[in-house]
C-alpha cells in the first residue's frame, strides 16, 4: 500500500474502519456497507452504551429506512464496537466523524470550533497503528477550514519512519437529518479533498473508487484539501441564508397582507433560484447551519475580513430576531399576557423526521414563553421526554461537549404529553413548532372543545389547513399570511400604545436634539468671546509697548538739549539704553541684546 500511494497509484481498501457512531457515522457507515459488500466495515465509539444500542432493534437515531439497512448489514459485513485499537490497526481507510462543538469559554467563545475531541481520536489512532503501515485519514463530519492540516500535525509526531504514514484527506458529509438515508443513497456530489502530491492524490483516488460503485462518477469531485473543508462551511451558510432571508420576507408579507407562500412560490419558479429552502418558519436549526455560519464569522473576523464576518452574523441574527419575533406574536395575540396560561408546543425536534433537536427553534421558543410566565406542555412523535427535559436545563451548546451527557436535570422546566391531543388539553393556544406529517392529522374539532375559549393556533411551520381551522372557530395565526380579523383587532389596540409610546419618544428625541443644538450654539458664543477677549488683551499689550517706546525717546531727547557737550559723557548710559530701543544689533553684547528684548 505504501508503495502505491508514493507512486501515485490508488489502492483497493479492503477494511474500513470509522471513529464516532452517531448522527453521521452511523447513516454513513451503514450505506457504505449496504452498497460495498466486499468490504468490511467498523464503526467505534467510546460509549458503551451507544454501540449496545447500534447492536440492538432499537438504534440510538432515528431516520427512515435507517433500521432495514443496518439489520441487512449487521454482523456481515458490518459491525460496531469499542475495540478501538484492535480495528485501526486492521483498516486501510479510517474515517473520522467525532464532533466539533463550538466553545462555550475563551477566546471565540460561541462561535469558534473546539478541537478536543478529533486531537483525541489522531491521538488515538497514531497510537494504534504503529508499526501497521500506511493509513488513509479521511474527515468525514464538517469541520472548520484546516482541521485536516491540525490533524496531520498530531499524527506527523508520531509516524514511525515508513512503517507508519498517514494520508490526510477531507470528505465532507452533506446528508441531512430526516432523509439522511436517501442523501447517502443518491447524493447530490461527494467531495474528496487532497494534497496536490502523489500519496494525495492516490488517497482521493482510492476512496473515490469506492463512491463511484453507486454514485454517478460525475459527481464525485475531487478537489484540494482547504477547498473541500471550506465547500462544506459555505454551502450550509448559503442554505442558512436562504432560511434567513424568507424569514424576512415573511413579516414583510404579515405587515402588507401579502401570502409568503405565494410569494416564495414565485421567487422559486426562477430557475436561477430555485425552490428549495424557501419555506419560512420560525427558524433553523440542527446540527450544522447556526454553528458553520458562526464559524464561518470567527474564521473572516481572525483574518481581518470584518465587512464579510458582519454580513454572515446577519443571517444569525435574523434568525433569532424571527424566533424572538414568534414568541413577541403570540403575547400580543393573547391580551398581551401569557402569564398562568397553558401553551402546547407541537414539536421539539428541528425538523420532522429526526430526533436531532440541537438548535432546535422550539427551545427558544419554549424558553420565551417560560419566562413571560406561561405553562408550557410539549409533544413530539419521536423525542423522548427525557432529551427534552435536558435541552430546556442545560445552557445552550452544552449537550455538543464533553462529560455533560451525566448531568442532573429538574423535570419541572415543562410538561412533557404522551400525545398532542394531551398537550392541547385546557390549553389557551397552541404552537406548531416542527412539521411533523402527524400534525395535519389530528381531531382538531375534538382538540377546540377541549382548549380554553378563544382557543389560538400559531402555525410556525404553515403545515395545518388554516380555513378550516377558522370555521372550527380557531383564532389563527399562520407565519408571514394575512393576518386574523381578530388578531388585527387586538393588534391595532396594542398599537395604538405602542404609537404613543414611540410618539413620547420621538417628542423625548427632538427635544434632546434642540437641547444638544442649544448647547453647541452656547458653547460656540462662548469660544467667540474667549476669541474677543484675547484679541482685545493683544491690543492693549501693543498699546502699551507703543507708549513706553515713545515715553523712553522723549526722555532721551529731554537729556540732549539740558546737558549740552558736558551732557554727552555723563548720559552714555542713557545714550546706549537709547540705541538699544532701535532695531538691530546696535549694543553688540548679551546684556544689551536681552535689554533689547525686554521693552
């Protein structure tokens, strides 16, 4: 192996093995087994528990289809453990797939990558493979630009002379959670990024020849190292940023009466466009958009590209604005008080078809409404109870770190229903938080008798049937539509405070800045006085100096004519006092020179 790839030649890989059996380790790995029978395939993961749960009926994720492959798989050609050192040794490829959380501390703190974990897993393989040969390291989870580079760095202090050499490659995963099985089957591109050298280059080459076994050669693209790694943070700030901007323009749309569905129906039918991700929503979330574009900001702000870092914060901050902006709608709606009233929230995860609930919008949500004082009761097809009641205590970001899986939570943050028609029991509204198929579905006629009277649905999702709704008798309000009669009506009322409070501050701001111009013109009658005044002191000190000149020649011309002949010898002194009163260096000495100065 070692010879081919100095050579420039690829090899066939027999043995594969992966470090990380979650959210894309496991999808990931299972594909590559489904569709590569011939080889053997091994994902590892430190939790004992995890791997139990891999081996189980049961798997630790949910994705559709998911399960049907990994039993087909499981115990053939494809197996999951914790023997870490046993299997790294054995395999030709190895794929990395451990997280990156984003700094909670420090220096980039809620923004910057924290790189503990892929130092521990080079680490880890640099001490297994001693002496085993040549290995090819291929990235497999998104990571921030040059972590290919960090990572060679590590495993470069521990290569063994030509037994041991490590090949560095990107392969950036671009599925995503709820289709994560049909993205593997049928990506859209898989990129492979390497050094430009021979060893480079037959490491993309041999890895490539393994994709292009179901994916269409054309789409396996083979770039450098830096271009893949950066490819990926790009592509999810781009998708973030179409979220970001018709979320805009969907209170746009509420503000004018306009329907963002239809708009972002016509903004899609443009072929430069396109359809997708134009659905508004009150925010993304997930694993990756929110922490790539905010590494994408520390990335430009380190470089000294402050103009770039500032336009990528924008599409962060517009998302929480939108997600601030849902729970600010559903106060105004309800009397502007939510306090003591029961709100069901439909959905927790990010998005259907998953259980992936990091970033979720629903926790910002939910913790909006939490602290204006409501009573909030949650359901979601597929979170359990228990990793709901952990993202509402823990801070956020913190379940992405290490020795936080432990924590002790309280159990009083919400309530947690077996069902939506429980959560919707005596509630006063209801949020659609999460798209979930199921929603569309429910006895929303038996869901009205059982809620508080008006009974409010806030659609965050535009997924629910909203005329009918309304002929149930629902006040609803559906994200960037037109808005309910009755919600119109209680908003105007909340306007017209609103009006007269921004009415008192503009007046507070015109008398502040009349008052500032006042100053200004103060201070500048002030300054011309001082001018005045010093001008008229230099005029009285010329004044003065003329009259003194004068007053010492008259005195010298008086000694002249009352002294005669006789007068010249005994007025020297004045004679020269005299003299030294005219321009120029009439006395020829320091003393005089200084005398001269002084009148």
């Amino acid at each position: 192996m070692q010879h081919a790839l100095q050579q420039g030649c690829a090899i066939n890989i027999k043995r594969v093995a992966c470090i990380g059996a979650g959210y894309v380790g496991g999808p990931a790995m299972a594909i590559l087994a489904y569709k590569c029978p011939d080889v053997t395939v091994t994902v590892l993961d430190i939790s004992e528990a995890r791997v139990q749960a891999w081996n189980s009926d049961q798997l630790p994720i949910y994705e559709p289809g998911l399960t049907d492959l990994v039993k087909a798989c499981r115990g053939v050609n494809l197996f999951f453990s914790t023997d870490a050192k046993k299997h790294l040794a054995e395999a030709d490829l190895i794929f990395v797939c451990v997280n990156t959380p984003t700094k909670l501390q420090g220096v980039g703190a809620g923004r910057a990558a924290t790189f503990g974990f892929w130092e521990a897993a080079a680490r880890l393989i640099a001490s297994s493979c001693q002496g085993c040969g040549p290995k090819i390291i291929a990235e497999k989870s998104p990571v921030p630009v040059k972590t290919a580079q960090a990572m060679s760095r590590v495993l470069s202090g521990c290569q063994d002379g030509e037994k041991t050499r490590f090949e560095v490659i990107s392969n950036p995963e671009f599925m995503s959670a709820g289709t994560a099985v049909e993205d593997c089957l049928k990506p859209d591109r898989v990129l492979i990024g390497g050094r430009d050298t021979p060893e480079g280059r037959a490491a993309v080459e041999s890895l490539a020849r393994l994709y292009r076994r179901w994916v269409p050669p054309d789409r396996v693209l083979g770039m450098g190292l830096w271009s893949s790694e950066l490819a990926k943070l790009a592509a999810n700030a781009f998708l973030a940023q179409r979220i970001s901007s018709i979320n805009a323009i969907s209170a746009l749309c509420e503000e004018t009466g306009a329907d963002v569905q239809q708009v972002s129906h016509a903004i899609g039918t443009d072929s430069r466009i396109g359809p997708r991700f134009l659905s508004a929503g009150c925010g993304f979330g997930g694993p990756a958009l929110q922490k790539h574009v905010l590494n994408l900001v520390y990335i430009c702000e380190s470089l000294g590209l402050t103009q770039a870092a500032a336009y990528w914060q924008q599409v962060v901050d517009m998302n929480d604005w939108v997600k601030a902006r849902f729970v600010r709608r559903v106060i105004t709606s309800m009397f502007n008080t939510i306090r003591g009233k029961r709100i069901a929230v439909l959905g927790f995860s990010y998005k259907a078809h998953t259980t992936d609930t990091r970033d979720t919008a629903s926790i910002d949500v939910c913790r909006g409404l939490l602290l204006d004082g409501a009573a909030v009761s949650v359901y979601d097809p597929k979170v359990t109870p228990e990793q709901i009641h952990l993202d509402m205590c823990l801070p956020k970001g913190s379940l992405e770190q290490p020795r936080r899986q432990h924590t002790a939570v309280s159990l009083a943050t919400v309530d947690v229903a077996r069902s939506a028609v429980e959560a919707c029991r005596g509630a006063h509204g209801v949020c659609v938080l999460t798209d979930w198929p199921e929603f569309r579905r429910l006895d929303f006629p038996a869901i009205f008798k059982s809620m508080m009277k008006p009974a409010f649905i806030f659609d965050g999702r535009n997924v629910l049937d909203h005329a009918r709704l309304r002929e149930i008798g629902f006040v609803v309000y559906a994200l960037g539509k037109p808005l309910d009669p009755f919600l119109t009506q209680k908003l105007e009322d909340v306007d017209l405070e609103e009006r007269a409070e921004l009415g008192r501050q503009r007046r507070v701001s015109v008398l502040a800045h009349e008052l500032a111009e006042e100053r200004h013109a103060v201070a500048a009658e002030v300054e011309a006085l001082h001018e005045a005044e010093e001008e008229v002191a230099e005029a009285l000190s010329r004044e003065q100096s003329h009259s003194q000149g004068q007053g010492r020649a008259a005195q010298a011309e008086g000694g002249k004519g009352g002294s005669g002949e006789g007068g010249k010898g005994a007025g020297g002194g004045p004679q020269v006092g005299g003299r030294e009163a005219q321009p120029g260096p009439a006395s020829g000495g320091p003393s005089g020179g200084g005398g001269g100065a002084g009148s």
